[in-house]
C-alpha cells in the first residue's frame, strides 16, 4: 500500500474513532504525518496501534500507553535516531495539546471518583490493626492470609487488593486467633515461673549436637571435645566419660564451634507453660582453640538466639570475659531456643579455632504488666472473671488451644499442682445486653477509626443479643459480635469520598503510610477536634508518629517494597563462587543496613542525592569485613548497626552500594546490567520501563565465563526493537558491574572454570576455589550523551539531578502513601512538592512532610 494511501484510510479511522469517543483532539495531523508510518495496524513497531488506540481516557490501558507516547516524543527517543527529527513547532504543540487533553480527562475523573480507588487493608496492615486495636502486640495472622498482589512494585494500589468469599472465610480465621490471644481465660494471672539450666548439664553431646563441634569447659579449659560428625583431632583432650561427667556435675560451659552453614543447636528442651511475654538471660563469650588450650579470642564473635519465635537476636560475645544478654519475647511453644555461632562459617582457620561459649540460661515468664492484659480490658472492661457454676443455665465459652505448628502443651510436671486442674472461668455480666452496648460503643470508634451513629451498633448488638438468646455466656456471646466487627467492610477497608477528606480519613492515612496500621487514640482525638485540617498540626502528627517505634514498620515495608528487599530470599548464591555468603547473620545484616540506612535519612533529613551518594554507611562488624573496610574493622565492632564515616578510597555510600540491593537485584550466580538498570531506571530515576516485546528472547549470561555480559548485550541491541529501552536502561546497570552477585566489589569476574586463580583470602581466611575470569567494564554512556567511565563517575552524573531524584522518590511515596499511582495531571502537584523542599537539599524528611501537606495526600 502505498504511503499516501495509508495516511487517508489512517486519517478515516482516526476521525472515526474521535467522534465516536467523543474525545478531546489529540492533534491527528501530526499523527497522521509523523507517526502511523511505523505504529499503524496489527504489526505496529513496538505493538503500538496508534489507529486502534482509544480515545476514550476513562480506559486505564489506554491512558498508560498515551502517557507513553507524550513521554518518548517529549524526551526525544521518538521519532529514532535513524529517522529524520521533527519540526521543534509540531512538536512542541503536539505535546502541550496532549497534555492538556489528558489533564482535562484526569481532572474530570478525580472530581466524580477521587484519585485513590476504594481499597481494603492489605495483609500487614490488617495484622497491625489487630495487633494495635487489640493490644496483642505478637499476633501473627499473616500465614492465614493470601499474598497481596502488587503494582508498580508496591502492594498498596487497590488494583492489586481484590476480595473474595474465600478471603473472608479467612479474616474470620484471622479474627479467632487474635481474640483467643486477647481474652483471658483466669480471674488471676498464670504464675510467674523461672527456669535456669546450665547448659552443659542440659546438653547431651552425641545425641544433640546438628553440625560442627563443640567443647567441655571447667575454670576456663577443656575437660573433652566433641564432633557432629565423629572426626577426632590430634590436640583434643582425651574422651574420659568420667571426667566430663563430674565436669558436667561441677556446672561447667559448654563451648560451640562452627556449624556446618546455618546448623542451629537445640540446647535445651523447654516449653512455655504458658503463652505470653518471656524473659531470656544468658551469657556468652568467645575463645579461640589453641592446640588444646583455650585462650581470648582476637575480636568480639557474635551468636544468634532464636527464643522460640523464629526470630533471631544477635548477641554479642566478647574475648574471655562473658556478657549477659536479656531478651525478650513472646513465646507459644512453636520451637525450642536455638542457638548459633552466628559470625562463624565453618571455612577458614580463624573459624576451624574459634569457639562461643554459654554457661547457662535462665528464662522467666509468663510475664504481664497487669492482670486482666490490656487486651482483654479493651474487649470486656472491667467485668469480673468467676468460674462458672457447675448448674450454669448457658453455654460454657468455647476454649480453643492455640492451634500452631509443632505446639505441645506442657507436662503436669511442668506446671505448679495448683494449675493441674483449674475450674473453667468466664466474664460475667449482671446486665448482659446493656453491657453489650456499653462495650461495643467503646470498641467500634477505633475499630472503623472514626465517630460512630447510634444504629451502626445495632447489627453487631444484635448479634450478642442473638446468642445470649441461644443460650450462649456472655463471653462468648460478645465474642460472636467482635469477631463480626473484625471482618466487616468499614474495618476492612478505607473510608473515602472525592474531594477534600475529613480529619478522621487523613488520620487513617497518616497511620497506614507511616506506621502501616491504624491511628492511635491520640490521632483520632486531633480528628475528633478537626485539628487535622492545620498544616502545621499535621507536620507536629508526623514527626510524632517518625520517633514512635511503630515508625519501624513503615521503614521495613517501604523499603521492602520499593528497594524490592522482600525478595532477598528469592536466590541462593553460588556456594563455590560466593562462599562468604554462606551465612543468615550476613543477609540479616545485609537487611539491616538498608532499613538503618533509611532511617537514619529520614531522622536527619538527609538531602535527596544521599539516596545515590553519601560519605558515611551504616554497619556492623560483618558488613565492615564484608565490604572490605579494612580501616574501619577494628572501630566497628560486634553485630550492631551504626552510622559509620567512610573513608576516601570507599566505593561505598548510597542505596545502590548497599549489597541488599545488589543482591536482589542479580540471580545466585551472575548479575544482569538489564535486570540492575531496570531497578535503577524505575526505583531511583522514577521512569517506568515498558515490557520487552514478546518475540525478543532474553539474555542469558554465559556463566563459563567465555563471554561478557556487555558483549551479549551489544549483540541485542541489533534488534531495533530493544535498542530504544536499552539505550537507558543498559548505562545504569552497566555502571553497577563493579558490584557482584552479593554486593562486593570486584576488579573482574568469578568463573568456575576460565580465568587465573584467586589468590586473595577471603574474610574468614579460606583460600576461594573460584577463578577470576574477564575484566569488569563498567563504563557507559548515557541516553543524553553523557559518558562515565566506572561507577563513581556514573554516581556523580546522578547526584547532579537532586530535582530528578527527588520527583522520582515523590512519586515513589506517593503510591505508597497515598494508595493510587500519580496521574498525568498530578505531575504538577509532584513537581511543587519537590520545588517546596528546595531548600533543604530536598531533604527525605521534608518531602515527607511536603507529600502530608500536598493535595495529593489530603484528597481522595
């Protein structure tokens, strides 16, 4: 068909399909004459049909792909370079007609829907509620609940958060096990009960020990040396039964050494008698094994104990002299405490000789602030607990036994004679259905976290009402009604309306964006007085909510989600080409960096370009070894956290040095410059990247060795149909080479097989089996022409544009805070918040406290 021949019938279908939508012009003459040539048809370069593509707005599908084509003329990338460039006339006027059609539409849209769709409470956010709501602080419901879906990375956008019929079978599920947590079952508390075991009496050797070795300690020297796996060495002090007996007898230590990649040891046997908030005390040091003596060892080791929640804590142990460590936790009887020689691997020399020692352990609980908990005073008040008669007309309260992996209840052996058979107790009521209202009236306003009519009590009343006339007790009558509150629409879901919210919304959407769960009671008290329509109000509300603990979740689910650390456990890295990273305190320490990182940005109102380069890090001792700060290791000392200087010659600084990042942004064995400048392009320049076409096949990294990464790449962009997008996404992560699979810094590839052998020992003194294959080239150039030569050059050109980086994180915050991914029009609004922040460098705290104030967050 010849060419004019298809501008006609092409300008036909374009006419056709605006009068039809009814739509605002969108320039069809510089369409027509610049555009159907390639993106006309069911073949349309890039599979854009710009004659099919709706007019229509109101279609999400079609907006996305007209805000493509503003954003790729706009920039430049279109028409290809190979192509003759457009008049600068057509096409300023192209992109100032667009832009003022898909604003119109945006605007139209927000004032008859709002910007942020009606949305349920996502999965984390329904557990805090409950945990919040209920004072049951330890609840975990999150396994009884299915995965949020995402978009645009982020598991807060309503398009991602639909409901189903199974779904609420399963917040009913939800509901039960918080409520059996938060009702107390006695009129008095359990008895506090204190448990102390010597390790080395509790701990059977043969039988016990998983993985690597350890050691019997009397006064500070051996007395026998055990193996998991019965290998004997030469300067082990002789297996004398008798002698270890009366060492055992005599309350000696038990030493451990290094496992074998994660092995934990069961030390003790212990179950909680009750559930509740317990108390850990014990002591541990470290030595080094010197030819059958023991002596200090050289640096503090760490250890980890996991309680029996399945959450290690890692615990310091210094040279020799022993540290008493107090944690505290809430324990159901899922696992005993298991303890591990965290900061050891089990490789090298030093680790072969180094041992952590415990002497005893003493644990203490249950334990409660009052009795009844809090928890139930927030269900019943303070109506009395009594047993129930023997002659009781109603129906006793069910009693359901947590029912939780591998629970046990204890032997009567385990508990005082008194707790052996207990009469089942119960709240009573002299006026049930009063006390019913009472209750309920209380409960609901900071459940639907807003003032309630007198009628939405009704339905729920009439629920307990319902079962005291069944025959129900009081107790379980109520519960009946909480366990409706707790799956009902206005619990489930957020309350809005299009334009302005009120003061009791914008306190909901404070508390779900920076403490990812409900307001307190003194947020919805600043609602209650309207004092949340006062900006400076509003500013004092964040700052108090940042320095609330609660604080800690918005920081783990904001970075989980946009630097993607969620996903750190979706690779394992290749044993023989990554044996360092054979350790669970590193990828936790790994973890913990990232979020201390961005903690310490928002607490000190980092400026914006600290999010790509800084002149400090935060680390512990692991990460210092990890990332090679040799002059940094002696000061930085043990498993915590802290702000650090780096020193000039450092490749550190910044989120894309931090080796979470590098990690989840690489597979278990290489790392793709694709799959990094994806990450770089969308999560810290705010650009999104179109999916690859469906015919292009993807690049596999040649993991022999034989081949680069870049020269695969070169190979591809021949495609014309990849080159556009990986022009700029290919520079970025390019640049990002000089980090391997683990985020360390390399001069040159790891290879099975090709290259020269690595003569460099690793942290823990182990000579690697790895080769070192081709040289890293991490130079590139950039989509406006610029070059870089390595990653400090590329890191430069990004901390240059504080104003992009900042739009980019706007954005970013935007969806999470607010629910709804920034419009077209928006963008203006976006833009102003960044201006605003000028001042202070664009500081992370200020933009926080820009995004509360703007329209964006204050309206639906």
């Amino acid at each position: 068909m010849k060419r004019g021949l298809i501008f006609s019938c092409a300008a036909w279908a374009l006419t056709a399909a605006s009068l039809h939508a009814a739509a605002a012009p969108v320039h069809e003459l510089f369409l027509n004459e610049h555009c159907l040539v390639c993106h006309s048809g069911p073949g349309g370069e890039g599979g854009l049909d710009l004659v099919a593509l709706p007019r229509d707005l109101s279609d999400r599908d079609a907006r996305e792909r007209w805000l493509r084509v503003h954003d790729r003329i706009a920039k430049g990338e279109m028409p290809p370079e190979e192509e003759p460039r457009l008049p600068v006339a057509d096409q300023q006027a192209f992109i100032a007609g667009l832009a003022e059609w898909m604003t119109a539409a945006d605007r139209d849209r927000v004032r008859t829907e709002g910007r942020a769709p009606l949305r349920r409470l996502t999965a984390t956010e329904y557990q805090n509620a409950l945990r919040d709501l209920l004072a049951v602080p330890a609840v975990d419901v999150l396994a009884l609940l299915p995965e949020d879906g995402t978009r645009h990375g982020f598991d807060k956008l309503s398009d991602g958060l639909d409901i189903s019929s199974i779904q609420m079978r399963q917040y009913l599920g939800a509901a039960d096990r918080a409520l059996d947590m938060a009702i107390a079952t006695r009129s008095e508390p359990p008895p506090v009960l204190t448990h102390r075991f010597e390790v080395a009496t509790m701990f059977k050797f043969r039988q016990n020990l998983q993985s690597g070795a350890a050691v019997l300690l009397r006064n500070g020297q051996p007395e026998a040396r055990w193996y998991a796996d019965g290998r004997k060495d030469p300067d082990d002090p002789p297996l004398d039964q008798e002698l270890a007996k009366a060492a055992l007898a005599a309350g000696a230590t038990v030493g451990f050494f290094t496992p074998n990649f994660g092995g934990h040891e069961k030390f003790i046997s212990f179950t909680p008698p009750f559930p509740g908030r317990y108390r850990l005390r014990l002591p541990v040091w470290s030595f080094v094994w010197n030819k059958g003596r023991i002596e200090p060892s050289p640096q503090i080791e760490v250890a980890s104990l996991d309680p029996g929640d399945g959450r290690p804590r890692y615990l310091d142990a210094p040279p020799g002299e022993p540290l008493v460590h107090e944690v505290e936790a809430w324990l159901m009887g899922t696992g005993p405490p298991l303890f591990d020689v965290a900061s050891l691997t089990s490789r090298g020399p030093r680790d072969q000789r180094t041992g952590i020692a415990i002497d005893w352990i003493e644990i203490e609980g249950p334990l409660h602030d009052a009795w009844p908990p809090e928890s139930h005073r927030r269900l019943f008040g303070d109506l009395p607990i009594r047993p129930l008669p023997a002659d009781a007309v109603s129906r006793p309260p069910r009693r359901r036994p947590l029912r939780l992996a591998n629970w046990t209840w204890p032997h009567k052996k385990d508990l005082p004679r008194r707790e052996w058979k207990r009469p089942l107790e119960t709240v009573f009521s002299d006026d049930p259905p009063a006390d019913a209202r009472r209750l309920l009236g209380a409960f609901l306003p900071r459940a639907f976290r807003r003032p309630i009519t007198a009628g939405e009590i009704d339905p729920y009343l009439k629920i307990a009402t319902d079962r005291l006339a069944a025959g129900d007790c009081f107790e379980e009558a109520l519960r009946q009604a909480y366990r409706a509150v707790l799956t009902a629409p206005q619990f489930l879901f957020r309350r809005e309306t299009p334009g302005r919210l009120d003061s009791h919304a914008i306190a909901t959407r404070l508390a779900l964006w920076l403490w990812n769960g409900p307001p307190d009671d003194a947020l919805l008290e600043m609602a209650a007085s309207d004092g949340l329509n006062d900006p400076d109000t509003v500013a004092e509300q964040v700052d108090r909510m940042l320095a609330d603990p609660r604080s800690d979740r918005f920081i783990t689910d904001f970075t989980n989600q946009w630097l993607k650390l969620a996903d750190i456990n979706d690779t394992d890295p290749d044993r023989f080409l990554y044996p360092e990273f054979q350790q669970g305190y590193l990828k936790n320490s790994l973890l913990a960096e990232s979020r201390a990182f961005f903690r310490e940005l928002v607490d000190t109102n980092q400026p914006i370009t600290s999010l790509v380069k800084t002149d400090f890090a935060m680390l512990n001792q692991r990460l210092a070894q990890h990332y090679r700060l040799t002059s940094l290791i002696g000061d930085v000392t043990g498993s915590g956290i802290r702000r650090v200087a780096l020193p000039p010659e450092s490749h550190r600084g910044g989120v894309l040095t931090q080796g979470a990042v590098l990690k989840v942004t690489a597979n278990g064995t290489t790392t793709s410059p694709v799959v990094r400048g994806v990450f770089v392009t969308e999560r810290i320049l705010g650009e999104e990247v179109p999916p690859p076409p469906p015919a292009v096949p993807a690049v596999e990294p040649d993991t022999a060795g034989a081949t680069t990464i870049r020269e695969l790449l070169i190979r591809h962009q021949a495609d014309a149909a990849c080159a556009t997008c990986h022009r700029s996404i290919d520079p970025p992560g390019y640049a990002l080479e000089s980090f391997d699979v683990i985020g360390g810094w390399r001069e040159r590839y790891r290879s099975r097989r090709r290259g020269v052998a690595a003569t460099e020992l690793l942290f823990d003194g182990s000579q690697p089996r790895f080769r070192l294959a081709a040289a890293i080239d991490a130079s590139g150039t950039m989509p406006d022409g610029e070059s870089f030569d390595g990653f400090e050059a590329f890191r430069e050109i990004l901390a240059s544009q504080p104003e992009r980086l900042a739009r980019a994180f706007v954005t970013q915050m935007v969806m999470y805070a607010t629910g709804a991914e920034p419009t077209f029009a928006d963008r203006a609004e976006i833009d102003r918040i960044v201006v605003a922040a000028a001042d202070t460098g664009h500081g992370i705290r200020s933009l926080i406290h820009k995004i509360a104030r703007s329209r964006l967050f204050l309206e639906k």
